[in-house]
C-alpha cells in the first residue's frame, strides 16, 4: 500500500468509485475532534438551502481572522499590555501564510485572571489546560491561547512594549516584532519539532525587518535555531560567515 495515498475508494453498486467524505471539519484538516468542542462525529457540514449536506471548507483563515479581531477588542479594553503572536502575528506583519488552527496572543502572567474575566463577561468559553504556561479559550468555533511564556520564556512588560501596532484585517492591535518572532519561533525548534519549511517563508518574508545580529545572540545555544541560520546564509537569504553578524 502507497501510505502517502488516501483511504481507496468505496465502489457503488454500478462499479462507480466513491471517495470517502470526512466526516467532521477538523478530518478535514486532519486534526482530530477535540473533546472539548461540542463537536460529535458527523459535525462538521452545514447544510444548504435545498438541504444537501456540504463538508465545511479547510481553510479557517476568515474565522480565525474574525476571532483574532473579538478577542484583540476585548484585550484592549481590559487595558493589559498584549501582543498578537504565532502565525497571525506573521499575517499580520504581511506574510502570507495559510491560517489553520488557533489565534495566539502574548500576555503577561499577572495580567491571567482581569483578561480571563474579561474574556467570559464577553461570552468566551475559558477553558484551564493541564499546562501552566497558557490559557485555552472558544470562541466562534475556533480556539484561543492566551500565553504567558514564548519558547520557554516569561512574556515581560519590555517584550510587549516593543510590538509595533499594526492594523488586523482592519482592526488595529499590538503585534509581536519581527525580530521577537523570529527569536521566538526558532526558540521553540527541538528534535521533536523541526520544521523549517513552514519557518523558511516567514523568515525571508520578515528578514529586512529583523535585526538578525540579536536572533543570533539570543539563539546562540539552540542547535536547531543555528541550523536553521546556516540554511538561510545558504538559501542567500542572509549574508555568510562573519558579515551576517
């Protein structure tokens, strides 16, 4: 069996082959159900004015964007210093990436309770994950993580002082710098999670914007971090040897 393929067709009575259909949004994608989702097997398809069923579509960019933009409003409302961080924050900052499966925002650990209280009086699910580095939340069918460490790394006051404001699919928020997505991003590589594909168009995307003498300070121990500069001083994308610096 080629293990790259799908599932092999069924055959109808008349010999027709039948793919099958996911049977939830999140197959679709190849997430599993989540079990806090209120999703049950066969979620995942809305049905049509004439009553057929049609599996909801893979890319989750507009929810996630329209989810980003509730969730920032009440943020800056609450007036606790935050930043959009993860792959928003890179669409954010012009990169065109796919959005896929949560919005992340940066908030201070002190500020976890007055945001989780604003976020409930606004109708959002709060839900407590077995890690102490973040907090979950739901809202339009789409999850929320609010953290409070990047890579390991408390979220300060001065990290979130230096996200630029940059305007959301029309809503303007703090976004993570370029130069802290970077650090941040390449700070979470390990063995067990290394992909430098989704990493490469980010970073030639971002690579005028980021001071890459402090990605290389701050990413001096990280194995996976140097790798992945050497492949970037290989790809042309940043100078070699010592003029990188």
């Amino acid at each position: 069996m080629n293990l790259t393929e799908g599932p092999a067709p069924h055959r109808a009575a008349d010999g027709a082959a039948r793919s099958p259909q996911p049977r939830s949004a999140h197959e679709a994608v190849g997430r599993p159900v989540p079990p806090d989702s209120g999703e049950a097997p066969g979620d995942g398809l809305e049905t049509t004015g004439e009553g057929r069923a049609q599996a909801l579509p893979p890319d989750h960019t507009q929810a996630i964007l329209e989810t980003t933009k509730e969730v920032g409003a009440v943020l800056k409302a609450s007036g606790c210093p935050f930043a959009l961080v993860g792959s928003v924050a890179a669409y954010a900052h012009g990169i065109p990436v796919r959005l896929q499966h949560d919005t992340d925002f940066a908030v201070r650990r002190e500020d976890a309770e007055l945001v989780t209280r604003s976020l409930r009086e606004r109708g959002i699910r709060i839900v407590e994950p077995p890690e102490d580095w973040l907090v979950k939340a739901r809202a339009g069918g789409e999850e929320i993580d609010l953290i409070f460490a990047l890579a390991g790394r408390p979220v300060t006051t001065e990290l979130l002082a230096r996200a630029p404001t940059v305007p959301v699919d029309s809503v303007h928020m703090p976004v993570l710098a370029p130069t802290d997505i970077m650090v941040s991003r390449l700070l979470a590589l390990s063995e067990h999670h290394c992909d430098f594909g989704a990493l490469l168009p980010v970073a030639r995307g971002l690579r005028e914007r980021v001071e890459w003498a402090r990605v290389r300070q701050e990413t001096a121990d990280a194995p996976m971090a140097a790798a992945f500069l050497y492949l970037l001083e290989l790809l042309d994308v940043l100078p070699r040897g010592d003029a990188a610096a």
